[in-house]
C-alpha cells in the first residue's frame, strides 16, 4: 500500500517494524489504513505479528521504525493511559477486590469524571453488555462470559474512538464465543467504534470483520473483506489459513490469457484455471480449490467443468453437509463438501467416481 492511501485511515501505521533484538524484525515494514468506524481484523498464526502490532498501537510496545498515527496525529511517544484508547484480554484482567461497578469507575476516575457522570456512563454500558443487574458483584462471582462481558463494558465506559481486543473470546465454550461474536460485533457497528481485533480464529475472523488483514512472518499477506480473503485468495498461505482449501500440485503448461493458464499436475493430468500468483510457462504452482466448488454428482456438473478420476476413501454424514476424502492426483486429503439433499448420491469407500469443477473456481497460486 502507497503511503498517499494512508493519509484518511483513523489509525496509521506508516512503515512501521519492530524487532526485539535488534536484528530480527517480528514486523516488517508494516503500513496499513484503518477507516473510522471499521472493523479491523488481524488474523494470523502465533508469532506472525499481529499481537506485536497490536501491543505497539496501545503503546505497550515502541516500534522500532516508522510512525503510528491515531486520529491524524503521531503517537509513537504518547504514553498507553494517555492515548483514550479501550483494551480488552484474554483473561478480563478485571480487578478482583473491586465490584463490577468499582472496576468500570476506574478509568473514569483516572479521567476525573464527577460521581453522577460515573454513575450515568456506568449503567449505560452495563446495559450495553445486557450486565444491568450485576454491578454489586465481585469477578469471582461471575462466569467466564459474565466476566468477558464486563471487560467489554469497562473498554467501552469511557467511550473511547478506538478499543483494541486481543483474542478476548478465547477462554470461551463454543456456543458463548459464538454469542459474543454476533455482540461484539453490534456494539461496535451500533456505537461507530472502530475496532481492531487479534486472533487465530479464522471464523472468528470471517463472521466478524469489515477488513481482515492476514498475517505471516511479520508482514500482511493479503488485506481484503471477509469473502474476497476466502473466494479470491492471492497466494498460498492465505489459501490454505483461511477455511478448507484442496491443493493439487504441478507446473504451467501454457499462458492462454490473464484469465487462463494451463496446468499439468504431478500425475500427468491436464487442465485450465485461473493464473494468480503465477507469470510464465515452466512456473511450478499449488492449485486451489474449495471443497464446496467441487461436484460427483453427474447430473449436477456445471457445462464446462474439468472431470478428475478420484478414489473415495471416507464418507461422513455432519447434518447439514456431507464431506468426502478422496484420493485424486496422489493426493490423499482432498476433500469435498456437499449439501445434505433428496437427490444426493450416498458413496462407499473404495468407490471409483469423477469429480468435477469450473476452471474459475480453480485457482494457480505460487507453489
């Protein structure tokens, strides 16, 4: 991204790196824009920076090179309590000898707010987390989602432009992260805040965001909105971090077009997709193809779709789908998903079928 892009984000970071040792940089050459209001997520494996950058935005860490900016302004050397920014952990780091309400008076306290404006803003975000009722209790008297929700509505008490959330729903069960999710992300959408988000949750990351920013080796590999990172990855790491992806491995034949290449996997196969991460006959690349693309069902292949011999090795009834292993190209783990349906066709291990895809849906990344 061009420095002249960054100029109308709300929070910069303009060439921003950091390194712990002065030789290794954990971030590197970091610029991003997030608009005002946006919910951004920083997706990523651990040790790839997102948490890094993060910690540097709230001031508990200094970058290295480069410049943040909030609001316009530099804040490189403004301390974490002065930047108004809203934190929310893992781990609540809610004060256990204060009441709910004691811990959601401390930063208004800190910002030497009246008692009837304390007051006020308190049971307005109480309300917010649907917590009305428990102001007089103690951490330790509340669940692990009472206690997230509390953190939420300490982050918020101040009415900060800017709340940072570094994986705050990972102690949860599955049903209650689900719950928060959907909460999370209407709070924020409804109160205009802009969000920046750190996890290792790829739904998490996709029902949530406005913009997800995957990262690997300290840099943003691709920045896009939620179905464009899944239906259009731009190369292999994030083709296979974001969802189930099937990779057939091989090398570039022919350059048909921009929008076409011919591919010859391993095996000897033939067929056509889409050149994305690949430039010229003789390039060695990793096909991608989701598994939901891919069709057995004769009757339901699309015209013009590329057919595959493939051996089953597992049929699984999930409910909703149904997901097939497959042994196609000496590939083992390929895998295809397919709708729980009246017509649909109920197969055996050990089963010779063919399968089926469109070349648009297939997609040439670097190998």
């Amino acid at each position: 991204m061009a420095s002249e892009d960054l100029n109308d984000g709300f929070v910069v970071f303009d060439r921003v790196q950091k390194s712990y040792d002065g030789e290794t940089l954990v971030v590197k050459d970091l610029n991003l824009s997030i608009g005002k209001g946006e919910f951004l997520t920083m997706l990523g494996p651990s040790g790839s920076g997102k948490t890094t950058c993060l910690m540097m935005l709230a001031g508990f860490e200094t970058a290295t090179h480069g410049e943040i900016l909030l609001g316009g302004k530099p804040i490189n050397d403004i301390p974490p309590h002065k930047r108004g920014i809203g934190m929310v952990f893992q781990n609540y780091a809610l004060f256990p000898h204060m009441t709910v309400a004691e811990n959601l008076s401390f930063p208004l306290e800190v910002r030497g707010m009246s008692k009837s404006d304390r007051e006020a803003k308190i049971t307005r975000a109480l309300d917010m987390v649907q917590m009305g009722s428990f102001g007089n209790r103690r951490p330790a008297q509340l669940s692990g989602g009472q206690q997230q929700r509390i953190a939420l509505a300490r982050a918020l008490v101040f009415e900060p432009g800017l709340v940072l959330m570094d994986e705050p729903l990972g102690a949860l069960d599955k049903q209650l992260r689900e719950q928060m999710q959907f909460e999370i992300t209407r709070l924020a959408h409804e109160l205009g805040i802009t969000t920046v988000y750190v996890t290792h949750d790829q739904t998490e990351a996709l029902t949530m965001s406005d913009r997800v920013a995957v990262f690997d080796d300290g840099r943003i590999q691709q920045l896009a909105a939620p179905d464009v990172l899944y239906e259009e990855p731009e190369n292999s790491f994030v083709a296979q971090f974001i969802g189930e992806n099937n990779t057939l491995v091989g090398e570039v034949v022919e350059m048909i077009s921009d929008e076409v290449c011919v591919v010859r996997l391993d095996d000897g196969e033939v067929f056509d997709a889409k050149p994305v991460n690949v430039h010229n006959v003789g390039d060695k690349t990793k096909v991608s193809i989701r598994p939901e693309r891919v069709e057995y069902n004769q009757a339901r292949l699309p015209e013009g779709a590329h057919t595959l011999h493939a051996e089953v090795l597992e049929f699984i009834y999930m409910g909703d789908i149904f997901r097939t292993r497959l042994k196609v190209a000496g590939n083992d783990d390929f895998v295809i998903k397919t709708r729980n349906a009246p017509d649909q066709v109920r197969l055996q291990p050990g089963q010779k079928i063919e399968i089926g895809w469109l070349p648009q849906d297939c997609r040439a990344l670097d190998a």
